[in-house]
C-alpha cells in the first residue's frame, strides 16, 4: 500500500512537472490559409532552432539555407521582374497609342503656328539652316536649363522637408493639366468630329474628370483609375509638346534631355539621384504625381498605417477581443502587408518617362507622316525600355529610363525616314516587291 501511494505520489509529481511543461493551447487558433507558414513567428523560431545545432555540427544546414533562400529569391527576381515588365510596357504602349491616335486625327496638334513655349524663344522660321540650327541649340539650352533648375529646387524643398510646398506646387500642376489642358482637348475633339456641345455640359465632363482624378493621384484610389489619370496626364503634356515646340528645337532636347537624365541618376551628385536616396533613407515613398508604379499605391479603404503598426504587436487575446463583432484582424491587416510588399517589389518609371516618349513617337507621326517612321520608333522605344528594365534587374539601383530608348527612337526616326522609307516609295513607284 505504501508502495502504490509512492508510485501514485511519483506518478503525480510526473504528470504535474509535464503539465507545468506544456500548457494547454489555447482556444484562440489562427486561420493557417490567413497565415501563412513562413510569416508565423513559431515557425521562424522553429527554424532557427532546426538550422542552430546544423551549424554548429559543420555548417552545412545554413549552407543549404543560402541556397533556398537565394533559389528564392531568384524565382521572385523572375517572376516579378517579367510581370513588371509586362504591367510597364502595357502603360507606356497606351500612353503612345493615345498621342498617335490623336496627332492622326486631330489636325490641330499638328497644324504650324507661330505660337511657342516661353522656354523657346527662338524661332525656326528661317532660310538659312545655320541660323535654325543655332536657333534650335538656343532653344534647347535655355529648355535644359530651366529643367535642370527646377529639378534642384525640388530636391532643395524635398531635402528640408517642405512637404506643403510640394503638394501645393504639384496640385496646382495637376489642376491645370486636369482641368485646363483637358478642356482644350476636348474642345478640338469635338471640332474634329463636329460635335455640338453646349458649355454646361462640358462643364460638368470637365469637373467630374478633373475631380476625381485630383482625389485618385492626390488622395486615395483604386490602382486601375490612379494609373489611366496618370496616362492621360502624360498624354495631354506630350501633345502639348508637341503642338508648341518647333520642329528641329524638339529633336534637339530629345538628345539632350536624355545625357541629363543620365547624368543626373547616375552622377554621384546628381540631383534625381540625391531625391532617390534621400527618399530610401528617410523610408517614404516619392510622390505619386510625379511617378507611375506598376503595384499598389493607394487603396480605397486601407488601413492607416498608425493602425497596421499598433495591431502589429497585439497579443492573440487582444485581436480576439477585437475582431468581435467584426472581420478578425488579421483579416484586416493581411491586404495591407500585401499591398506594402506588393508597392515594394513594383517597378516605378517617373512621367517625365512616358513624356517624352510620346513626345518622340508623336513628332514623328506628325512630321513623317508614315506609319513604317512611326511604328519604327514605337518598337525602339518598347526595345530599349526593355534593355533598360534588364539593366535594372541587374544593378539593382535606380536607372535613368530615357537615354537607351530616346536613342534608338532616333536612330530608328532618322535612318527609317531617310534610308528605309525612300527605298520602300521607290520599290512602290517601279510596282517591285519583296
């Protein structure tokens, strides 16, 4: 008897130093779809303490750990980088097609004016090809020159925090681009196809498009909408471009504007390259209404990030006092995370980009006139952003977009239009084809 009340004694001393071991798991079991293997911090833990006594015994678990890890990172290089490949040329392509469609059918973008920007006051209506040439190089610094000044005022604002300043100064550009620019568009569109159009409703169009695209670029909305507005914008600043620099002036700056863009992304010193590093240092994103990205900026509905940060370190009973009544709060948070690592692996192409590559396929539209000239320039440009994405994947650091594609649409212009289009109206004119 006294033997089996020590054995029930030892056997409850036992059972007691187990339990005090292990506790009960809780009631509270988080959804495994909701979270997912690699994000729970237990199995972290878990992994840590598999891959510890590994590399301890001679390192070859960590070994194999490098490699999965750098196997994966590889796969996510590829994926991601071939679908933001795709999601950058998707934009660009409609930002071209609108500038084309609209040089091929309005004739008001297209028709000579004396009328010309203020950053090129020098005419090209001369005899002599030294002076329009001269003229041209005029042109073209003075157009440099002014860009180059407002770039370094930016990074001057941006380095000292004058945020106000910059938001006011990038509305007022997108109010007159949204409402101003677009007015006149409309206008000539409605000349072109002989639309009677009273001005109330105009009126109307205008402010509902202006509207909603201040709220989508400058506020919140959804991805799809952010992204036309910012197409459209680029647009309507491309066709203006285009209708108000002269002829020899615009091929000039094309050149120019991209050893600029060159210089100032990748000099040490240079100005957009000291805006990108001041923006990773400080952890912010750029300003949407100065870059297009192929991923999430803006959600309608999205967590603050007040919120995402304080349910970051809740304990598992605080979400469960939380969520009732309503979603769980992981469920709340898990678009957020997604969004935020989705914006972080998207590639981002300034509009200045989209610009003057519209800029480049329209002036020759306009001034070719052929479409083998403007399907030539079109292509390099695809090509040459294509060339650029590539380098990207392999540095690994801000690029500059325009140099390798503005050179090859000029080359491609230049050589279709003297060489490739004579032979073709040649072969045309004695009915040879090949």
């Amino acid at each position: 008897m006294n033997a089996s009340d020590s054995d029930d004694d030892s056997y409850n001393e036992r059972t007691a130093l187990v339990q005090s071991e292990n506790p009960v798991v809780p009631s509270y079991r988080p959804d495994p779809e909701l979270h997912p293997p690699n994000d729970t911090p237990s199995k972290r833990h878990a992994a840590s303490r598999r891959a510890g006594p590994a590399a301890v015994d001679g390192g070859g678990g960590s070994s194999s750990l490098d490699q999965d890890v750098d196997a994966d990172d590889e796969e996510l290089t590829l994926k991601y980088g071939a679908k933001h490949v795709i999601m950058l040329f998707i934009p660009v392509t409609l930002c071209m097609a609108v500038v084309v469609a609209t040089i091929k059918s309005v004739s008001f973008y297209t028709e000579k004016t004396d009328q010309q920007l203020i950053y090129t006051p020098f005419t090209e209506n001369t005899p002599s090809v030294g002076r329009r040439l001269l003229n041209s190089v005029l042109n073209t610094i003075i157009m440099i020159s002014v860009i180059v000044v407002m770039t370094i005022f930016l990074v001057v604002l941006y380095k000292y925090r004058c945020y106000k300043f910059i938001h006011g100064w990038l509305i007022l550009s997108s109010l007159m681009l949204l409402f101003w620019f677009s007015f006149m568009y409309l206008g000539e569109v409605f000349k072109t196809y002989n639309l009677a159009v009273d001005y109330p409703t105009v009126g109307v169009i205008i402010w509902n498009f202006g509207a909603v695209g201040m709220i989508c670029i400058h506020w919140k909305g959804p991805l799809q909408l952010q992204q036309a507005y910012l197409i459209l914008i680029s647009a309507l600043m491309a066709l203006v471009f285009i209708k108000y620099l002269p002829e020899w002036s615009a091929w000039v700056i094309l050149g120019a504007i991209s050893v600029y863009d060159l210089v100032a992304v990748l000099s040490p010193k240079g100005p957009l390259r000291m805006l990108v590093e001041t923006a990773q240092e400080r952890n912010e994103p750029i300003f949407p209404a100065l870059i297009y990205s192929s991923a999430m900026m803006w959600t309608v509905g999205m967590a603050s990030p007040m919120d995402s940060q304080h349910s970051g370190h809740e304990t598992d009973e605080e979400a469960e006092q939380s969520s009732r009544g309503a979603e769980p709060e992981s469920r709340q948070q898990r678009p957020f995370a997604e969004d935020e690592l989705e914006e972080d692996r998207g590639v981002k192409l300034g509009l200045g980009d989209f610009i003057f590559y519209s800029v480049l396929v329209g002036k020759a539209a306009a001034t070719g006139g052929d479409w083998n000239t403007t399907l030539a320039c079109f292509v390099a440009i695809l090509i040459g952003l294509c060339l650029t994405l590539l380098l990207l994947a392999i540095f690994k650091k801000a690029l500059p977009a325009l140099p390798i594609s503005i050179t090859f649409g000029l080359v491609f212009y230049f050589s279709t239009d003297f060489l490739v289009q004579p032979f073709m109206d040649n072969l045309a004119a004695h009915q040879f084809y090949i």
